[in-house]
C-alpha cells in the first residue's frame, strides 16, 4: 500500500494491498479499506467505516460512520454523504446515524448529494449533482434534485434501451431483463 506522507492514518484500521492513499488525507480509528483501493487529495474516511476492495474516492469526499461501501464502487469528487437527518451542532445526535448502504459496482457523480438511511443499488448511477433521498434499485439511472430515475444503466454504465423486458449492452454484449421494475443480468 501507499499513505502519502501529508495523510494521517489513525489506530486500528486495516488497509488492503495495493491501495493508495493520496495528500492531505485523514483515515480515522477502526476503519477498514480493502485492497487496490485508491483515495484521491483531502478525504477522510471513518470512524468505523467499511470500504470494499477496488472502490475509486475522488478528492475532497469524506465517508462518515454509517456509510459501508461494497467492492468496485466509484465515488466522484465531492460527492457528500450525510449520517444524520436533522443535525444541530448543539445537540448531539452521534446515537441516531442512519446506515447508508452503497452496492458493488455502483457510481456516483461528482458533487452529488446522498442522504443517509438509504441504499444504491448494485450498478446504480447517480448523476452528478443529484440528490439521492430515497433507496435506488440496481442498475438505475438517476438524475436532479431530488433525484429520479431516467432509465437503467448496465454493469459497463451504458444506458440500457429495453425492448419486450430485454436489453443487451451495445458495447460488450451482455443482456439484461426488466421484470416487475427491477433489472438483473442474464
């Protein structure tokens, strides 16, 4: 692994191989981060938390107790993740983070918003700028403020055009099926 020497790296977390830690980062105690990871400029990530093997942070994210991330997940720059529902700074309220959820494979778009409490499904694309105030299902495409749901997306992130409930992605070919508003590969 990788800490550059302006980042700071706490007690107690566990660092995959391969992964790089860039400038000016801070990873708080009892975090884990697994392997082949990369975490751009300015970005913290814990206490507590849990990152998946091979997720992509840009700069400027920080990743709050609460939020568990899977594998292959790309978080773009300053996206903003939130652990409470209804901060005061002088009411502490560290008991009531709300679990945030973040699928393998899924993206979200720079200086997008997601609000705790809620998942991103697998393969899930957040545009950037969105909103997220509510769970999304695999494979969804989602935009604006809120954020809602334009289409569906495949594992490569091309938009899937569905033709009698199956698609098939133009670029590598794998095929897809829509049944009861819900998207799995086949």
């Amino acid at each position: 692994m990788f800490v550059h020497e302006s980042s700071y790296i706490d007690d107690g977390v566990r660092i995959g191989e391969g992964t790089k830690i860039w400038h000016f980062s801070h990873i708080l105690s009892d975090t884990e981060i697994g392997e082949n990871c990369s975490f751009g400029q300015n970005c913290v990530a814990g206490p507590k938390v849990k990152i998946g093997n091979g997720v992509k942070v840009q700069n400027n994210v920080s990743i709050y107790e609460g939020v568990e991330i899977e594998d292959d997940v790309f978080l773009g720059p300053s996206m903003v993740f939130t652990n409470v529902v209804n901060p005061r700074s002088f009411i502490p309220r560290r008991d009531e983070f709300k679990k945030t959820l973040i699928k393998r494979g899924a993206s979200i778009g720079a200086n997008a918003t997601i609000i705790c409490g809620n998942s991103i499904g697998k393969y899930a694309l957040i545009g950037s700028g969105a909103v997220i105030s509510r769970d999304v299902p695999d494979f969804a495409l989602m935009v604006g403020v809120p954020a809602k749901q334009i289409g569906w997306v495949s594992k490569a992130g091309n938009r899937l055009q569905f033709s009698n409930g199956k698609a098939i992605d133009k670029d590598d070919g794998s095929e897809y099926i829509l049944e009861d508003d819900k998207v799995r590969e086949l």
